[in-house]
C-alpha cells in the first residue's frame, strides 16, 4: 500500500485509453447503432404503408368488381330489350307479309272468280241465244235483240 | 523452488511486494521515484486488449445484422450511452464522457478478472522466466492503490476541467466560496473548506474502494492458497471448495466493482455539470 510514480503512470494511461476510445471506437460504434434504428424505423414505417396501400387496393378492387357487375348488367339488360325489339319488329313483319299475301291471293281469287263468272255468263249467254235460235229455228238478229241479250246477261249476274 | 518452504506470513508478504524498478520492497509509503513495473505491464497489456477488441468491433461495426461478437460490444455501449444519458444532460459533454465510462467499465473489469488466474500462476511462472526464485509479481493491478488512484484522479481532472468549461472559471470560483452554505463572506472559508474536502473525499473514496475491494478479494485467494498449502485432506478440500466459491462470488465482485467505478464516474462528472 504505497504510493509512488506508477500513480502518475497509470493516470496518463487512463487519458491515452480514454481518448483512443473517444475517438476510433465510440463514434464508429453509435454511428452503426443509430443507422440501424433508422434502418428498422423506415422498414417498420415501409411496412406500414405496405399494409395500407394494400387495403387501399383491395377497396379499389372491390369497387372495381362491383362496377363490372353493374355494367355487365347493364349490357345484359339493354341487349335483352333489343332483342326483344327485334323479335318484335321481325313478328309485325312476318304478319304484314302474311297480311299482303293474303290480300293479293284474296284479290287474285276474286278477279279470277270475276272472270270466271263472266266467262261463264257468256257462255250462258251464248248457250241461251243458241238454244232460242233453235227454238225459234230463225235467226234472231243480233243487233236488234242486243237490249234483250244484255237484260238477259243482268239477269243472270 | 525456494531452499525452504516459506512461512504463512512470509508467503503473503511476498505475494503482496510489488516488483518494482528497485528491485525490493518500497520503504517509504510515498516514493515518486519508484515505479511498479507489473502494475504498469498488466495495466497497459489489458487496456491495449481492451482497445484492440473494441476497435476490431468498432471496424466492423455496420448498420446491417450484427454479428455475435458486435452484438455483444454493442450491448455494452448502449448499456453505458443510456446511463451516461440518464447522469449527464449535456449532448457534447457525452461525446467525450461515455467513451471515458465505456473505457474504465472494460479496462477495469479485465484488471478485476485477473484475480481469477490462480494467485501462484504468473508469479511461479515469472520466477522461473526472470531466473529470480525470490522474484516479485503482483498480476492484479487494480489491487495497487496506484492503479485505482491513478484512474480516480483522472476523473478528478475531468470533474475540474468540466466545472471550469461548463461554469466559467469565475462561476466556479464563485461557486467553491459559496456553496454550499451561502455567500456571507465569513462562510467562504467554511464553503471553500467544505468543497476542498469534497473533491478530496470523492477522489479517494472512489480509488480506495476499488482497491479495497480487490485487495481484500486477493487476499482470501492467498489465504484460500495457503490452505491448500498446509498439504492435508483437510487442507486441500478446503482450498476446493472455499476457492470455488470465492471464485464464484468474486465473479460479482469484479462486475459490480467495476460497474460501480464506472457508474461513480458518470455521477461526479454529472455533478460537475451541475451548480450548486
């Protein structure tokens, strides 16, 4: 328990340690310590953000979705009534063709019965002049007896 | 091997006697022209280690995963900078101080550890190096009062250089004549008195308690030693089992002794910022 100059020794040892770690170990040390707690900070902070884009898109894509529906829905709905429009307008048409046909056959059979009777009339006609030529056995004259013929012909209409 | 077995008290005197530069036991208790060359060999040896693994894991340190090793040395200076945080306000006074307590912290506790070689080990083993049978060695260099006393005076220093830097040398001045007791002039010798003996009473409290400690701790290692000496049954279970658990114990010892000087530091340095 004595004092000598290794007290002294010892206190300039402590200074030269104190200062080597000051200055080659202390800094190096912190400056890597403080860069990794940002490290972790801005990955945490990364990570966060991560999260809520994430929920920020799956809500984008919910909306999406249910717009699609809406509009596939749409699509649907207005094809349908077009549809139908065109079920419709191709009904009416076949019934006006239909309709025409059956007026212009109506006509046709009409004017060919027409012709028919007239023929027929005529015929009549022709068949009565002769069967009262040969009841008469003379000749009747055409010209004179034309009222009567006609007559006769309204007669038979 | 000595002619004759040494005596209880001559092997505890032996192991006690510093070598120093004369060659023999110091006679006066303050002699500033003798130095304790094993102190000042261990002291140095252990402080350059300290500083070797401290720089290789300072050189490696990066931002990305640590490894082991730089986890380890990284625990140890958060562990100081957030007491060094919680003692000491000021930002710029840290950037040296907390380097300083990391320093003390490690340097001492290494110096400590030494008492956990075998007592009879290196100063055997120097014996038959130097050729000297009587050789002196003491491994344990905070078991020198100069060692502790060395490094508390330091912390003096740093404590005045603080007070002059953070206070001005006038506001310090002001402060030794009137604190703690008031600025009556006829109180300014009792305060200047109160505050000499404060400094005084810091510094060798800090130094002596470190030294007691590992003396005393070094001591029972001897004691325990001459146990297992005395060549009986007896004799060498005790030095087993009482060694094993002085080890043990000592383990505490040596982290707690050198957290405490650590932590001592922190606070008078602290206290330095801080008028009264």
């Amino acid at each position: 328990m004595n004092l000598n100059a290794t007290l002294i020794a010892q206190l300039v040892v402590f200074f030269i340690l104190a200062w080597v770690t000051m200055k080659f170990v202390w800094p190096p040390i912190v400056k890597a310590l403080d860069e990794r707690a940002k490290k972790i900070a801005d990955g945490l902070a990364a990570a966060d953000k991560a999260k809520a884009d994430l929920s920020l898109a799956e809500k984008k894509v919910v909306d999406e979705l249910r717009k699609a529906r809406e509009s596939a829905g749409d699509v649907r709905t207005s094809a349908e009534k077009q549809a139908a429009k065109f079920l419709d307008d191709a009904r009416a048409e076949a019934a006006r063709i239909i309709a025409q046909a059956r007026e212009a056959a109506e006509a046709e059979a009409g004017t060919a019965a027409q012709r028919a009777k007239e023929a027929l009339r005529d015929q009549v006609a022709h068949l009565a002049v002769a069967g009262a030529e040969k009841i008469l056995r003379r000749e009747i004259n055409a010209q004179v007896h034309a009222d009567l013929l006609a007559n006769l012909k309204t007669e038979l209409q | 091997m000595a002619t004759e077995a040494p005596t209880s008290g001559e092997y505890i005197v032996h192991h006690l006697t510093h070598m120093n530069s004369t060659g023999h036991a110091q006679k006066a208790v303050i002699d500033w022209s003798v130095w304790n060359l094993d102190t000042l060999f261990f002291s140095i040896a252990l402080g350059v280690i300290t500083l070797f693994f401290l720089i290789r894991a300072a050189r490696k340190a990066t931002p990305g995963v640590p490894g082991r090793f730089q986890a380890a040395v990284e625990i140890l200076v958060e562990m100081v900078a957030d007491q060094a945080k919680g003692i000491i306000h000021s930002a710029e006074s840290r950037k040296f101080v907390a380097p300083v307590a990391l320093t003390v912290f490690l340097w001492i506790f290494l110096m400590n550890s030494m008492d956990f070689l075998p007592v009879d080990l290196l100063p055997r083993l120097w014996a038959m190096i130097s050729g000297n049978e009587h050789a002196y060695l003491r491994v344990v260099p905070t078991a020198d009062l100069n060692g502790t006393l060395g490094m508390s005076i330091g912390v003096l220093l740093i404590c005045l250089y603080y007070n002059v830097k953070i206070k001005g040398f006038s506001g310090w001045v002001h402060e030794l004549f009137t604190a703690p007791f008031g600025s009556h002039p006829l109180l300014w010798p009792v305060n200047f008195l109160m505050q000499i003996i404060e400094f005084l009473a810091k510094t060798v409290s800090h130094g002596m308690r470190l030294f007691g400690n590992m003396y005393a701790g070094e001591l029972i290692f001897m004691l325990i030693a001459l146990l297992g000496g005395t060549a009986t049954v007896f004799g060498f279970l005790g030095h087993i089992v009482a060694g094993s658990i002085w080890a043990v114990f000592h383990i505490l010892i040596v982290a707690l002794q050198a957290f405490i000087f650590m932590m001592l530091t922190l606070v008078y340095i602290g206290q330095a910022h801080e008028s009264h």
